[in-house]
C-alpha cells in the first residue's frame, strides 16, 4: 500500500467510527467501544453491518499503530530504566596503605575520641582488617576483605569516598563485636551509612572473601 493509500484508509476507518483525523488512541478506543456495545448483533437494536464495518475499522487501526496498548488511560511512553552495571573496583595500594596506618594505636586512639558512633572496645585482643576491593551494583556498596572475622572485637578501616568522584580518599574505621569466626557479612547501619559513605544507598562488608565470594557477586541478581 503505498503511502497516500495508507492515509485514506486510516481516515476512512477513522470516519467509520465517527472520529477527525487527528483522533487519538484513547478516542479511537473510546469510539470502537461505543459502537461495540450499542450496535453488536446481539443487542436488542443491534446494527450489523455497522458494527461489521466499525469492527474492521477498528482492527485495521489497531495493527497499523494507531491504538496503543493500555487503554484510554495510558499515559505516554515510559522511558525504559536503564540497567544497573556491576562492578569491582580494585583499591589502589596507597588507599590499602592509609586504611591500614589509620588502625595504628595512636591513629585508633586519637579516632575513637573523635568519633561519635565509635563504639567501646573492651582492652582484649581487637582484630583488624582493610579490604582490597569493593563491588559496586549502582549506588550499593559491598567491601571485600579477605581476612576473616574473629570472635570478639573487630575494626575494619574502609575508605568512604568510592561513589563521590573526589580524588582525596577519605576512610573511617568501624567497630563491632562477633560471636563467631571465619566469613561472614555486616550491613552498615543506614545511621553510619548517611553520614559517612556519601552517595550510597546500602553498604556491606563481606569477610573472608575469597575468588568465590567475588564470583556470587557478579552472578547474583
């Protein structure tokens, strides 16, 4: 059909249906419902050949595009999200290196006096640890460390500016206490979070992370 030929058969099939030329697609809807309820051969006074001729109409705007999906209280066309990419961002030596010379006694000390949300540690042995890597799926945060936790007191030095784009990397240490040992996983409390690891919407720190543990990472949904 050649391109003249599609605009008189769209207005002619517009017409069928008692509608302009610049009808919309809820108009359209709006229009063939109408006729389908009044007019169908099982109604009373029911029209035939009218509904026949409303239903191709109809039909022959629905495939041609002029009727979308949705009704007649379809808004315009929602622009598709984009997907969250994951990935892992290696920590540079020098970042690795100011985590680890921040869990110093004097650098822990002069810290824990400043801090408000540093929690107290009894005087007993305080396992430390620094992540090498953190996973990034949008605005959410994993750090990997590959030493385990142990029972008892833990500090762990993060740096807190992988999301904000600054060139100065910035690290707090957080504190807790675990009744177990070996891998697992602390969620930073959304209180911490807000403060202190600007842009992000969630923050873990997953212990003992292994190739594998990188790998449910990336295969995780």
């Amino acid at each position: 059909m050649e391109p003249v030929d599609k605009v008189r058969a769209r207005s002619d099939a517009l017409a069928d249906l008692g509608l302009s030329p610049s009808a919309s697609s809820s108009e359209i809807r709006e229009a063939w419902r109408q006729i389908a309820f009044h007019s169908h051969p099982d109604h009373r006074d029911g029209d035939s050949s009218g509904f026949s001729r409303a239903k191709a109409a109809y039909d022959f705007l629905r495939k041609e595009g002029s009727v979308k999906k949705g009704g007649c209280n379809a808004g315009p066309p929602q622009p598709r999200r984009p997907r969250l990419k994951k990935r892992i961002i290696e920590l540079p030596q020098e970042d690795i290196a100011a985590c680890k010379a921040m869990l110093s006694p004097d650098q822990v000390l002069s810290h824990m006096h400043s801090a408000a949300d540093a929690c107290d540690i009894p005087e007993e042995r305080v396992s430390d640890h620094v992540p090498d890597a953190v996973g990034c799926y949008g605005r959410h945060l994993t750090y990997f460390v590959t030493t385990p936790v142990h029972h008892g007191a833990n500090r762990v030095a993060l740096p807190t500016t992988v999301l904000s784009g600054t060139r100065h990397t910035e690290a707090e240490i957080l504190s807790f206490q675990s009744k177990d040992t070996g891998a697992g996983e602390v969620v930073i409390p959304d209180t911490i979070r807000e403060r202190k690891f600007p842009g992000a919407k969630s923050v873990r720190i997953r212990f003992d992370a292994d190739q594998d543990i990188r790998d449910q990472f990336w295969l995780a949904g």
